[in-house]
C-alpha cells in the first residue's frame, strides 16, 4: 500500500483501492483454504530463499521491476501523465480474477508447487489438467497477472516497466527445466509430450 499510495500523494487513488482489493481478497481466501487443507504447500509458497543462484538474479531484476513500476503507476496518477479508458480498466481487472484461478487451479492440481526452484522427496511430474496444456501453468498465470496489474492501476508506463517480466520468467524456466529433468524422474519425457512451456502452440 505503501508503494501505492505515497507515490500517487493521496488516499484517494481510486484505482489503487481495486487493486488491493483484487490482490487481497482472493489472497486472504486462498489462505485461509490452504491453511486448513493443504498447510504444507503454504509453507513452500512462503518459502522465498532460492537454493538457485541463477534464479537470486531473477528474483532481484523482479523486485526491481516491481518496485518502479508501483511507483511510477502512483506518480502517474499524482501528476496526471496519461489516462487510459475505464474499459481498459475493466478488462485488465477480469484479467486478474481469471488468472487468480487459474493459479488456484495449478495449485490444487500440484501439491509439489514450491515457491523456489527444486526437486522434493518423493516428487512426482504432473501432466494432466493445466499442465497437460503447457508445462509451467503458473508462470502463465503469474504473467497474465502481473501484466493486468499497471492496467488496473491505470498507468500505460507501468505497464511498459512490467513487460520486463515475461523475459525474466523465460530465464527462469530455461534454469528450472535443467534442474528438473536432471533430479525428477520423468521429466524428460513429459517435456517431449507436453511440447510448449507457456503459451499453447507459440512457446
């Protein structure tokens, strides 16, 4: 909220107010579902050390990207730089909801799901549902996400600084797959079955 709000100057950022309340909402019911159903896959999904160092360099350029782009969406509000259409707004919002289920949706398919880039005991590939589509669902979901969220914000120059995304997750899946298919059993088989990793028929 504060990366939010104090850029903008002002409280009455209306479309900061839906975004919170698009992330918090389902964020709060996911929670609570996974603490009483599955508390082990929250504990990995709040683990955020990553063993990786390749992927320390991710999460860094991430966090970066994050923190200008929150910024630069306030101070795009604050000083009125450009305005974009309610529609877009709207559809940006649907957007979000839509990829909020369908990263629920990963999650209740793969109970293996950590946050960091590993091989647990006992981990089994997953190749049916989402990931009979594309072989890594939830980076497709975080990316619809993240890329609806400076529309939602109203800031078309927010959302120029958050197309770094797409290009850090596509590292991070190239690093992923070496360690998968050298520590899970299988996974070399499921990369020639499942042919595209994000984008069904592109990529």
């Amino acid at each position: 909220m504060i990366l939010v709000f104090l850029p903008a100057g002002s409280l009455k950022f209306i479309n900061g107010w839906l975004f919170i309340g698009l992330l918090f909402i389902p964020m709060f019911i996911m929670g609570i579902v996974m603490l009483f159903k599955n508390p082990a896959l929250l504990e990995k999904r709040l683990n955020t050390k990553e063993k990786e160092k390749e992927q320390r360099g991710v999460v860094a350029v991430s966090g970066i990207m994050f923190l200008s782009g929150f910024i630069i969406a306030g101070l795009d509000h604050r000083f009125g730089w450009l305005s974009l259409h309610p529609i877009v707004i709207i559809i940006a919002s649907a957007v979000f909801l839509l990829s909020y289920a369908m990263y629920a949706e990963v999650l209740r398919e793969n109970t293996y799901l950590s946050r960091t880039i590993e091989v647990q005991k006992s981990q089994k590939v997953i190749d049916t549902g989402l990931y009979g589509i594309v072989r890594h669902p939830m980076y497709s979901a975080t990316i619809l996400m993240f890329l609806s969220i400076p529309l939602v914000l109203g800031s078309l120059f927010s959302f120029l600084i958050f197309l770094i995304y797409p290009f850090a997750i596509a590292f991070r899946i190239k690093n992923e797959e070496t360690v998968l298919e050298n520590g899970l059993e299988g996974y070399a088989e499921y990369k020639k079955k499942v042919k595209y990793r994000l984008i069904p028929f592109i990529w």
